[in-house]
C-alpha cells in the first residue's frame, strides 16, 4: 500500500513539474519572438512589472501592452534561461537574457495556481553584463 501511494505522490509532483516546465517554455518562446499576446496569456490577473524603469502592479489586459512596447521597439532574436531556482515562497523563478540590438536581462516567476501555473512577476531590465 505504501509503494502504492509513493508511485502515486511521484507521478503526481512530476506532473506538476512538466506542467511548469511547459509554461515556462511558452513564456520562454514568447519573449524570444516578441509576442506579448502570448506572454501576457500566461499572467496572473495582477503581476508585478517591471519594463525597463517603469515598474508597478498592473491588471493582466494592462501589463500587455508595456513588454509590447519594448518588443516591438527592439524586436528580439533569442531568449536563453541562464539560472533557475526556487525563491523561499516555493516560486519557481527564471533569470535570462533576451537578444535583441542589445541584451536585456529577464526574470520571471511562476506561481502555482488551483489549475496551473502563471507568471506572477516579470522584469525586462537593461542588461548590467550579469551572464
């Protein structure tokens, strides 16, 4: 009985896993192509922003619109993730670069929601030459 409910604790916290691990590629593919529509898609109804010196608490309709600014200006060529962890909250968060005529240093945070997880704190931040 006890293998039983160890199988099934494990096969439930790996789904978990790969369900975060697929919103963090969406949120990572996003970035990289510069759609806000599909980046805002994955926010929580109100993120902390961060868009370059602008920050705030922001609706979800609302925090669209500010990386679409910058994404549009300056049209990305790439995202890579170049550090993971997990803050004291139990938030997975995401630090890495975004390409475009210069880099920008990203950090994402996903929060585990009653059916998925969601980004609840994003920064598109000048590059200070961290990575």
């Amino acid at each position: 009985m006890t293998r039983h409910l160890n199988l099934i604790a494990a096969v439930l916290f790996s789904t978990g896993l790969l369900a975060q691990d697929a919103v963090k590629d969406q949120v990572v593919a996003a970035l990289s192509t510069g759609n806000s529509k599909d980046l805002a898609a994955h926010f929580i109804a109100n993120i902390d922003l961060t868009v370059k010196e602008t920050t705030g608490v922001y609706s979800k309709a609302q925090a669209g619109a500010d990386p679409s600014q910058v994404l549009q200006r300056q049209p990305p060529v790439g995202h890579a993730i170049e550090h993971s962890g997990v803050s004291k909250s139990g938030d997975k968060y995401f630090i890495g670069i975004l390409h475009t005529h210069g880099p920008f240093r990203t950090t994402f945070f996903l929060k585990k929601t009653d059916t998925s997880f969601q980004v609840k704190q994003l920064r598109i931040e000048d590059s200070k030459n961290d990575f």
